[in-house]
C-alpha cells in the first residue's frame, strides 16, 4: 500500500500478506493478524493500543520502518529466538529474545517508549546516565526455561556521560526492580541474561554504590606534636575513612599515623605548607578519635571523610596533587578506571582561609587554625 497520507487500517481480522511501501506509515483502529508475510519496506506501522499479530505461521520481512507499538509472534516449542521489529514514532530500536528451550507454545508481545520508564528513580540505574527509553515484554501462555534478551537503541538515545561499556539492565516486575545478568554490549544494545519472567526493561549505568557517610574535621590550638580527629559519626564496619591532615611546616614536619592508616600521598610547597592524605577500612570497633603525631611541633588542620559501598580491598583507585601559591587552590586532573567512581578532592593553605569548592563538588568540611594559620577543606564529586 501506498498513499501521500498516513493510511488507517480499518476494521479487525487476519492478513495473509500486508506490505507497508509509504514513508507516511499506516496507524490501526483495532488489532489485525498476519499469517503469511508483513513486508516493511518503507514507513512505520502505528499500533496505539492495539496489537499486530504475527501468527504461528507468519513472518516479517524488512528493508525499512518498523512497528511503533505492539508487536506480537508467536513462539514456538524448543530452542526458539524471535526479533521484534519495534521502534517509536522516529526510531528503529528493535528487541531480540533467545529462549533456552519452551515446552508449551505461547505469544509474546513487544514495545518500546521513548523516555525513561517513569519509576526508573526506584532503581539501580542513574537516570542522569540511561538509555532514554525503556521495552516491554508481555507473555502469554509461553512455558519456557529462560530467555536472553539484547535491547537495542539508538546513540540519540543516550545521555552525556553514560559509559555503554559498562550499562545494566533494570526489570521492573510488579512494582519490584532487579538487575538480570547482563551478556553482550555494543554502542548500540545490551544483552541481559537467565531471565524467567517478562516486565519493563530500563538501562543505563549503575547509580554510584559509594555513598558519603559523614565527616568530621579539626584543628590544633597552636603549634603541637599532636593532632587528634574524631572518628566521623555514624560510620560502621566497611566504611572507607579518608583522612586529610595540613601542617604549616611543609616538608620541614614529619607526620606519624595513628595504626591501620595508610598513606595515599603527601605534597609539599617547600617548607611552607604540606597536606598528607590517608586511608583506612573501619572495622568492628573503632575509637571515638585518631591521632597524628607531629614532629618538630605544628600547626595543623584537617578532617576524615566517611563513605559507604566503596571496595574495601581497594578502596583508592587513583589519586594526583600538587602545589602552587595563589589564593586559588588548582588540584591537578586525576583519570579513575572505572564508571560512576567517587572523586574526592582535599585543598589546603597556609593562611586561616575559606575556600570555595569547585562548581560540581560538594563541600564535606572546611576548617583552619586561625591562630598561626592552616587551612583544609574537603569537597566531592560523585
């Protein structure tokens, strides 16, 4: 069929063949059924709430257009794989579904929507950093053992920043979210796999699992040879604790962690200012407080940043740093090796200053010692 508007498939019942050859698509008023061939060759089949059928004994044969709507076949006894030749109004997005073996012969419907599926803030996907649509799945009367699915999309599709090397798969399945295996990823899909049920589907990259805890901060009175921080309130056993400590000394003070604190990276401004960086895994029982010792005697200042979900056998990915003298603190770039990583950034002064993060981070703490004057702040960026 061909035509200079969009044609109106009037009326239910059963095709034996239908060709759609018209960039201006065709749209259903009610369900039809196709038992021998649907050729798309140009333009998109519009579905609204109604369903195209392909029968037992159909096809689809396409060069061109898709279904945007729902699209159902029928899925035969044993190993069987279907491609659902679905998209929206502008976009050819389809849905290939593998079933590992089906001992009760069903029908099996499929769609896509534009834009994220509306409870997606329920799950564990980022939707700062998804596929802007989502896929559904519905069965009926199909038994099977379980299925794979590739979910397929287009590069529009996707938000600045999301990583697709390193997308999941969300399956909403009454009211509940899980995150299937995933199998195969291109730029353009992404495989999840040993599903046994049919529901919505949403990916994306994963919502950061490092979470900020809390944080505690201080300074000396004056010079000292110690300097104790409070244990941050509310962090547990497998919290990662990073701890800052600034003295006004630089490179002249030696600084001597308490136990289990393992030194990240130390920078110097000659004997001016210095900032050592620190971390450790809390454990079952933590002090209330960690002390620095310090020597010759300085002025210090600092704090302990507490986050939770982070690798505990690994928790430090990657760390830079670096000294200037301006009143404008420049950390140097750092490149971390996986997505959605934590990065935490510690500046220090040698004057009794504030600072002001950069835009993006979220300031934890900003203290100084006012007296001699040395200053730090911590600040992130999930």
């Amino acid at each position: 069929m061909g035509s200079s508007v969009a044609h109106t498939l009037s009326g239910g019942g059963s095709f034996t063949n239908l060709e759609l050859n018209d960039a201006n698509g065709a749209t259903l008023s009610s369900n039809i059924t196709v038992s021998g061939t649907l050729t798309l060759t140009s333009g998109n089949i519009t579905t609204g709430s109604n369903t195209l059928s392909i029968s037992s004994t159909g096809t689809v044969s396409r060069t061109s257009g898709h279904v945007a709507g729902n699209l159902q076949k029928n899925i035969a006894t044993g190993a069987t794989s279907k491609t659902f030749e679905v998209g929206d109004a502008s976009n050819y997005t389809p849905i290939i579904v593998s079933f590992a073996s089906v001992t009760t012969a069903g029908n099996l419907t499929a769609r896509t929507s534009a834009g994220d599926q509306p409870s997606i803030g329920n799950s564990s996907i980022n939707p700062a950093k998804s596929v802007n649509r989502y896929w559904t799945l519905t069965n009926s009367g199909i038994v099977f053992t379980n299925y794979s699915a590739t979910f397929t999309f287009v590069s529009g599709d996707i938000d600045a920043g999301a990583s697709t090397n390193n997308f999941i798969v969300g399956k909403l399945d009454g009211g509940t979210w899980t995150t299937p295996t995933v199998g195969t990823r291109t730029a353009t899909g992404t495989q999840a796999t040993g599903m046994t049920t049919f529901s919505d589907f949403q990916i994306g990259n994963a919502v950061s699992a490092i979470v900020f805890r809390a944080a505690s901060s201080g300074a000396t009175s004056g010079n000292a040879t110690s300097f104790t921080i409070s244990k941050p309130t509310s962090a547990v056993q497998n919290d990662v604790l990073v701890a800052q400590i600034t003295v006004n000394n630089g490179s002249s003070t030696s600084m001597t962690a308490p136990s289990a604190w393992t030194l990240v990276r130390r920078d110097n401004r000659t004997s001016q200012v210095s900032q050592a960086i620190y971390y450790k895994v809390a454990g079952a029982s933590e002090p209330a407080s960690y002390t620095w010792t310090l020597s010759p005697s300085d002025a210090a200042s600092g704090g302990i940043v507490a986050y939770s979900g982070a690798n505990t056998s690994s928790p430090i990915d990657a760390s830079s740093g670096g000294t200037g003298s301006s009143n404008i603190v420049t950390a140097p770039s750092v490149t971390t090796t996986a997505a959605d990583e934590m990065v935490v950034g510690f500046f220090g002064h040698d004057n009794a200053t504030t600072f002001t993060p950069p835009s993006g981070m979220t300031e934890r703490y900003d203290v100084n010692q006012a007296s001699v004057g040395v200053s730090s702040e911590a600040a992130e960026k999930a």
